[in-house]
C-alpha cells in the first residue's frame, strides 16, 4: 500500500505519514515523564525529538520499507496529537505489530484505540497479515485496555522483554488474528 500522501480516517483522528514539522509535536508528549514512563526513551531533548523524526522519514522511503510510523491529527482542531506505528516483522508468516502513543492532554478520549483500530485494519485489510500483536507494560492499565478495547487477546507475559532506565520490564503480549477481526 502506498501511504505516502493518503490519509487513514477515523470518527475523530485521522493518520497521516509523519513529516519534519512534526518534532513539535512530537515533542509536546515525547518531552513530558508521564508520556514515557512506560517507555525506553525519553523524556526526550529537542534533539532527540528531531532525530526520532528524521529517521521515521528516512525509513519512510526504504526499499522492501517495513516500518509505518503515522501522525495521529485531530480531525476536530488538526492537531498532531500522536504517532502509530505498524511494523511488518515478517512478511512470509504475515505478522506485524503495532503501537501508539498519544499526548497525555488527549487521553481518556478513545484517541489511542482509534489510532489502534486503524493500524489493525491497514495491517489486516491493506497489507493482508495473519497476525497483529502489540505488547506494554503490565501496570500500563490504560494501553492494556486500549488493546482489548481493539479486539486484541491477551496471550500472556514475556518476561523481561524490555531495558528500561531502572532495570528490565516485563511485557504483556496482545494479538489479533484475520479471521478474529473478521468476526
């Protein structure tokens, strides 16, 4: 699928292919601690804010691309209030995974399990996959229940699946089948 210059629409959201301008909003809720307590990253400097956009676009671009990182803008006020991500981690078995994250002044809206459903959707409908996963932190309630939310089941723990600052995290697995989102 080309998504260089379509849109993916939503009720309230819609997701777009990430632009330089973007690292300001990007930074709005890459900057702020409760936007990366969960994460590996963060809260990011300017720079590295910038960095992360930088390469989201050169990945954009890549030859056999894998990675689909989208804006998540507000329909409402077109704001970039987020990103997305879908990456194809095996096109022959037909599995990718998915994540988001939304600015903390946007949470509680359902702007996460929107963006959620639509990744899932373009992974199943558009890029044909079997599989969807996502993973998070098992006292991230508020991304758990956006997957469940999003039709996905949850499999189990991986256990120390991630480094984080202060030491290795466990992960919650998630995942949705085709026929399952078919249903």
């Amino acid at each position: 699928m080309e998504t260089k210059n379509s849109t993916i629409t939503g009720e309230q959201i819609f997701l777009r292919e990430m632009r330089q301008e973007d690292w300001l909003g990007v930074h709005q809720y890459a900057s702020q601690e409760r936007s990366c307590a969960f994460q590996p990253w963060g809260p990011n400097s300017e720079e590295e804010t910038k960095a992360f956009v930088r390469q989201v676009i050169e990945d954009s671009v890549k030859d056999n691309r894998t990675r689909y990182v989208f804006a998540i803008v507000s329909i409402g006020d077109k704001k970039m209030i987020g990103a997305g991500e879908l990456n194809v981690s095996d096109w022959e078995n037909r599995a990718g995974e998915i994540s988001y994250i939304v600015n903390p002044d946007y949470w509680g809206q359902g702007v996460a399990t929107e963006a959620a459903n639509l990744l899932i959707k373009l992974g199943l409908k558009e890029f044909r996959l079997h599989r969807i996963y996502a993973t998070c932190d098992p006292e991230n309630t508020g991304s758990f229940r956006v997957l469940e939310k999003a039709g996905m089941k949850k499999e189990g723990k991986i256990r120390d699946h991630l480094k984080l600052k202060d030491g290795w995290r466990d992960s919650l697995l998630y995942s949705v089948l085709e026929h399952e989102w078919a249903e």
